[in-house]
C-alpha cells in the first residue's frame, strides 16, 4: 500500500505510539484526521506534522459512545472519506482484581473495548458502500497473555481479538481489511495514566516501559505492517514474543513464569 492521498483516521493521536504514527505517516504524504479527548495537544501534533494542511482534527471521548456516530460524520466529511481507521485510543490498568472498583472494570471496557467498536461500527457502512477500507486495531501482548495488575486491561484487549476476528470473516467480501497490532512495552505515557484500583492515574512510569520500544520506531513497524495488510502483527522485545508462542503451546510453563516475572 502506498499511503500518498490515503486518509488515515487515528484515534489517541495526542501522544505515545498514535503521535508517533501520524509523524510517520504524514511523513508517506497520508491526509490525516487525528482524534483524542486534548484538543490542545492535537493542535501540537499538527503543527509538528509534515503536511499540517493536510491533517484536521475531530475530538472525541471514546468512553461517550452516544457521541460517536456524529464524530464519525465530522472525521468523513474532513476529507469526503477515510480510507483506513486505526483505532489505537485506550487506557491502561496498574491495579489487583481484588482492589479494583467494578467502575474501574467499566471504565476501561467502555473506553478500550466499546467505545472502539462502536466508532469501528458507525464507519463500516462507508466502507462497504466504497467496498475497500482497512481497520487498524491497536491491541496488546497483553491481549494474547493476561498478566498481574491488568486484569481489565487484559480482557478489554482480548476482546478486541474477538471481536475483529469476527469481523474480518464477516467483511473479506467487501474488500475489507483487519489489522491487529500487539505491542510489548513501548516507551510512552500509558503507564502514567493507568487507572489504579480506585480509577485514580498511577502518576508513575514503570520500568518495562520506559525501557521499551522507542515511539519513532515502532511507529515504522506498526506503518509496514498497515502497508502490508498484516493480519496480527506482534512489535514487541524478544522476552513478550516467546511469550506468545510458549502461551500457545506450553501454557503450564508460562503460568509459571508469569508467576516469577516483575509486571512494573
């Protein structure tokens, strides 16, 4: 896929992996409409795009799923289409099960799980009237493995996985794309923001990530893999990888090592 004149809609665009993707992107001559909850923030990532002319901006909450199918309307008529929908908005969890508030567990559903599938819903219809189209789906290792402190997380994840596996049997004969993106640690701000027990942020960077995968350079991989229609795409250090595969086929082993590995 070449990404000049594409329109790419990416949602959590003011910072981490989705600021660093439209950099990218826009970088490959994309028309960007670039969606969070900061306006402000957005306004910065614009300005600091390549094509600032070509990227607008259509603010949404991910978790006010009533407001969705009007964003939806704003994001088509920036450019009179969208030709790919990364869904990468989200919010993660640092906190037990048995600490955390089922307001918590809501939460993190309405925003990770909900709120993406209903803005993935309201754009569908254009896709199949175009009959081409491509969701982008940022999910998470921790999507294919629960570990400790992200039970919520975890679950909003592998509903993802679900939910657009479903969907890609159900669109293939519309030209329609699924891309599942999994990304290890990735040196960004989720873990700053993560909702703890009590739905209050952790206000604290944990060590895995800040010792993760650059921005810049995940951004790359996560833009090949678009441009190659990859189905699932795991962008993680060697350590989450194997996890994946020894889940697959030795899920007793890696019980064990969930159990003795540090989660921060």
């Amino acid at each position: 896929m070449d990404f000049n004149q594409k329109v790419v809609w990416i949602t959590g665009a003011s910072s981490g992996i989705g600021k660093a993707l439209a950099f990218e992107l826009s970088k490959k001559g994309a028309k960007l409409i670039l969606s969070s909850r900061k306006q402000a923030d957005l306004e910065e990532v614009k300005a600091a795009c390549q094509n600032p002319e070509d990227t607008k901006i259509v603010t949404l909450d991910l978790a006010d799923i009533d407001a969705l199918e009007e964003k939806t309307n704003l994001a088509l008529e920036a450019f009179g289409k969208v030709d790919i929908l990364v869904n990468n908005g989200g919010i993660s969890q640092r906190s037990l099960a048995e600490d955390t508030a089922i307001s918590v567990d809501k939460r993190i559903m309405d925003i990770n799980y909900l709120g993406t599938v209903a803005l993935s819903k309201h754009l569908l219809p254009h896709f199949q009237q175009r009959k081409q189209g491509h969701f982008v789906v940022t999910t998470s290792i921790v999507g294919k493995i629960g570990t400790p402190l992200r039970s919520s997380y975890a679950a909003s994840k592998h509903a993802l996985h679900g939910f657009f596996d479903s969907l890609r049997a159900e669109v293939f004969k519309d030209n329609i794309d699924v891309t599942l993106i999994c990304p290890g640690f990735v040196k960004t701000n989720i873990s700053l923001n993560a909702l703890t027990g009590d739905g209050s942020p952790q206000q604290k960077m944990d060590t895995a990530t800040n010792n993760g995968i650059e921005p810049e350079r995940f951004a790359r991989l996560m833009a090949k893999a678009i441009a190659h229609k990859k189905e699932e795409v795991y962008i993680a250090g060697a350590k989450e990888k194997l996890g994946v595969y020894v889940k697959r086929f030795f899920p007793k082993i890696l019980s064990v090592m969930i159990r003795k590995l540090s989660v921060t």
